[in-house]
C-alpha cells in the first residue's frame, strides 16, 4: 500500500496522473483581481460541462478534468464575457489560462480563439508526452508498438526486444532511463498497473497504436501517485468515444521479397518464407448524446517468421559408424591403460569397432539429420542447414464505455484482451537442438485479460474524489514439440531421463510428480534430455520448458483533492497485487 499525500501552498496546480488541470487567475484591465467570476468549461468532444467561482485571490481551478479540448467561458458582473476556445488538456499535466476581463454589460462576448503556449511553470516533474498525432503518424517498428517512441525522450537507451516470442507474444520493449534498471520503469495503461509479473520489465498488455489517445512519461521530480517508479512513469490513456462518429481501418503488409537475402544463406536456398500483417480498425461515437459513449479497437498480428540460421554441424555418415580416420584426432580405446587415463592404446586405423558402439547411441544417431553441406573441417562442422518459419497469430481487442450521468460526475470502463499463440519447430527434426524461431522453441498459448473501472467525482468547487480498479488475469502455458512424450525413456532407450531421481528427500521422486501444474497433464518429465557433444546440440535445450503460468494481478487507486484558497490538499492510496 502506498500512502499519498501532497501539500501546495501556491496556486492550485496538481495535475492527477489519469487526468488533467487547468488554473489560472482572473484580473480586470487595471489588474485588480476579479473575485466570485463564474468559470464554466465545456468539453468539445463530449459536451461535459463544469462550473467554479474565482476565490478572493480571483484564482479558480479545475481538477481531475478529463483530457480533450475545452472551451472556457467567464463571466462576472460588470464585465463583458470572455470565452476562451480550444484549450487542450493533457493526462498528467497543467494548463495554465489566466485572463483579464474589460468592463461592459454581461451580454457583450469577447471570443479568443487562439493563445501561443508557454512554458510549463506549476509542475516540478521532467516529462515528454507523446500523443495520438505521433503515435500514428510517424513510422513505428517493432510491431507498431508505441515504446519505440520512447527513444525519442532525453535519457531514454534504445529500445530493444527482449526474451521469446512464444512466451511474449506482447513484445514489449526495454529500454533505460537515466542509467536506472530497467525494471525501475512503471507503466500504467487508464490508471491501471500494466507489468509481466514474472518479467517485470515487460508490459503485459501492449495497447494497439490506434487505440492510444496520450503516452506521458515521467523521468524525474515524480509525483507522489507515481513513487512506485524509479525509472520512467509511463501512463498510457486510449482513446474514447465522443458525439462524433469516428473511425479507422488499417492494414501493414512485409513480406521476405521486399527484403534483403541473408549473407550465409547458401546459394541453392531460397529464402525463407516471411510474411507479416498486421491489420484492424477502430470505431467511436455517442450511444447518449453528451451522456454515454463507445469506443472499441481490434488489432491482428498475423507473422510467418522466415528463420534461416548459420549452418549447424551433424555427425557424417562414416563418424556415426565409427570411422575417424583421416581426421587430426587420435581415438584412445577406454578398456585399455591405467584407471587414470594413462597408458591407453589408439583404436586401430582411428575406427571404432562397431560392434563397441552403444546401441541407445546408433539409435540416437539413426534420427538425427545427414550432411547437406559441404562444411569445415572437413566436413565435420556447419555441414547442414535447415530453415523454417515461426508462427505467431495475435489478435487485440479494446472496449470502452464512458457515461456522463451528470457534471459532477464521469465514469468509465474498459475490456482489453489479447489472444496470442506462437509455434515454432526444432532444426535438427526428431532430435530436436536449436528451435527455428528467434528464440524458444514450440508452442506458445498466452492469454490476458483486463478490465478497468474508473471515476472521477466533483463533490464541490474545492472537493474531488477519483478511483481507478484493474484486474489482470493472465494464462500461459509454453510447451516444447516433444511435450507429453517420453522420447529419452521411450523412443531413444536411455533409463530414467523421463522419471526424477530423487535422494535425500523423504517425498521421494512421487512428491516431485506432485508439484507438476495441472495444466501439465503430468507431462512435466516429457520429452527429450540434452545431450552435448561436439556438434550441435541434441534433444530439448530449452531447460525453462514446459512453461505454465497463471497470475492475477489487482490495481486499486483512490484519491481526494481538497482546495482552500492558494493551497491544494490530495490524499489517497494505492494498492497493487
């Protein structure tokens, strides 16, 4: 649990995390403050209006304000009535508006349409905002994903991909800010806490760029509402319905004619197939005119990675019979000399008899792929090539209901789910080795699923209260090809490589079985051992698999603003689980 609590004593200025402000102060021409003005602002996109009064001081302030554009409107008796257009309010962020009133009837209207934007002076945080213009207009790598941008904010390492595809199909960025760990970053996606929990530097959920309406990123000098980062603070707003119908469709096609062929590929290859799409739309407007709103969002990743590795090195023909002469090594027959290794006698003509050949090894040996190489070495080493493709097929979707039952008060909710299978096979065929993927090998099933509820409530002019719940539930499971089959046991003959061996433990091997997960189906002990010779290497080397994740995450925020005068008061708590 995080406690907050936050005490100004200047101008009101505390711009909420998920929301906006806007302050400022009123003035006649003679500048003499203008007290007890009525400060109206009416959202463009929605309608929303909200209504304060300028204190003694003639300050007035808007909190917890939802981003978007804003039309501001004073009047006061004795002066003409000044509106002041398209103000925009940003996420995490203060607009300043401070005016001047001249003296007429109350009917008379003075419009000002446009303002030169100043500095940011009623905040103390280092930050950089990203918006929806840049988002979907710049070119974006990496899947389209958003954090690419985040190369762009001062202090910020490049970003990089990290870890497998199969067991995170989000791809998620890395990236350092001001030297800190990468896991020091926190990012947030509508107020709700968006991290891989067994890889913390990942978002878990990574919102399509269509969807996103504001990426702020806090560097430094954070807010108390944001103590939980070190790094970066990265809130993320998407987009929301508003009385306008909108809408989006999209499509991003590559494939491997449109790229370069790969410098080791050998000259009888083709390249490897290598298709990627990605393609959605999105679609918003009024369910309630100036009271309830839709938005929804479906993006899908559909990729047929083209994988062709260096070569890998196999046993030829005459090494599985036995037969090493002609190579520069000397084969010393184990049977003979002292137990210290000393005295042995050369096999003769470096041939190994065949009938000194371990049958489990000729069996092992009889799958494993032939050279279609020349090779090095004589052609003992990178003497077969294989290639293959990498599947991923994910798919987004985003739901969003805002409703306005009254000024005071604005709700909203939001589904965000992604679905993302990855499969991939080994390179080495029934003897498994490296997997023709970028990493990992097999088949990858993640599942997440996010629901976010959120409100912000304006009990008066000077009180604000805002809640934020998320909820995450997370299912993976990461299997490799030879998943649910005793291959070492079974298929190559070698005892006990599919049952544990436990010693010195009083549950013995049937208390280990236990800890396997359900959804493993007892199958945790499947499969193929690793073996390690001087080629490539045989069987599963992938010791993180079988992979069963389950993980529920809950994000509760609240917090309440009071304003007295030249001071602002906030106050609440934060708790992720």
């Amino acid at each position: 649990m995080l406690l907050l609590a936050v005490l100004c004593s200047s101008q009101p200025a505390g711009a909420q995390v998920l929301y906006g402000s806007i302050v400022g102060s009123v003035v006649d021409q003679s500048d003499a403050v203008v007290p007890n003005a009525t400060i109206t602002i009416t959202s463009r996109e929605t309608g929303l209006t909200r209504d304060s009064k300028t204190d003694v001081g003639g300050r007035y302030a808007f909190v917890n304000v939802l981003p978007g554009t804003y039309d501001l409107r004073v009047a006061a008796p004795g002066f003409r009535t000044l509106v002041r257009e398209s103000v925009i309010v940003s996420i995490n962020a203060v607009v300043r508006v401070d005016l001047q009133l001249e003296v007429g009837a109350v009917t008379e209207q003075i419009t000002v349409s446009a303002e030169v934007a100043t500095l940011q002076t009623d905040k103390s945080d280092l930050r950089a905002e990203i918006t929806s213009r840049e988002i979907t207009n710049l070119p974006l790598a990496n899947y389209r994903n958003f954090q690419s941008l985040i190369n762009l904010v001062p202090g910020a390492t490049p970003a990089n991909f990290q870890n497998a595809v199969v067991d995170t199909p989000a791809r998620a960025l890395t990236t350092n800010i001001n030297g800190t760990a990468r896991n020091n970053n926190n990012a947030r996606v509508d107020g709700a806490t968006n991290v891989f929990i067994w890889l913390p530097h990942h978002m878990v959920y990574v919102p399509p760029v269509e969807s996103i309406d504001t990426v702020s990123i806090t560097t430094a000098s954070f807010d108390a509402e944001q103590g939980m980062a070190g790094g970066a603070a990265v809130t993320v707003t998407t987009k929301s319905g508003t009385n306008e119908l909108h809408g989006a469709l999209f499509e991003y096609h590559d494939n491997q004619r449109l790229r370069t062929r790969n410098f080791f590929l050998p000259p009888d290859r083709g390249k490897a197939k290598s298709i990627f799409n990605i393609f959605g739309g999105t679609l918003g407007g009024p369910i309630v005119k100036d009271k309830l709103f839709y938005f929804g969002s479906f993006e899908a990743t559909l990729e047929r990675a083209g994988i062709s590795p260096s070569p890998f090195s196999v046993p030829t023909e005459a090494i599985r019979a036995g037969n090493f002469s002609g190579l520069p090594v000397t084969l010393y027959d184990p049977l003979t000399g002292n137990p210290d290794g000393t005295g042995r006698m050369p096999f003769a003509d470096n041939r190994i008899p065949a009938a000194r050949i371990s049958p489990i090894s000729r069996r092992i040996q009889e799958k494993a792929p032939l050279p279609n190489l020349p090779g090095v070495s004589l052609g003992t080493l990178s003497n077969y090539f294989n290639s293959g493709t990498e599947k991923l097929d994910r798919k987004n979707y985003d739901a969003k209901i805002n409703w306005n039952p009254r000024s005071a008060l604005a709700i909203f909710g939001k589904y965000s789910r992604m679905d993302a299978p990855v499969s991939s096979k080994f390179a080495l065929g029934e003897v498994g080795g490296l997997g023709l993927s970028r990493a990992g090998v097999g088949t990858g099933d993640t599942n997440v699923n996010i629901i976010t509820l959120c409100h912000t409530w304006t009990l008066s002019p000077t009180l604000v209260l805002d809640s934020t719940f998320g909820f995450t539930k997370f299912d993976q499971s990461v299997v490799g090809p030879d998943h649910g089959k005793n291959i070492g046991s079974d298929v190559w003959g070698i005892p006990n490589t599919n049952d544990p061996i436990v010693t010195g433990f009083a549950g013995g091997a049937e208390q280990v079985k236990k800890a396997c997960p359900p959804a493993a189906a007892g199958a945790c002990y499947s499969g193929m051992p690793t073996i390690v010779h001087g080629f490539s290497s045989w069987g599963n080397i992938y010791g993180w698999q079988p992979l069963f994740r389950r993980e529920r995450a809950y994000t509760y925020t609240t917090n309440t603003t009071h304003i007295r005068g030249a001071h602002e008061l906030r106050w609440g708590f934060d708790v992720v689980r």
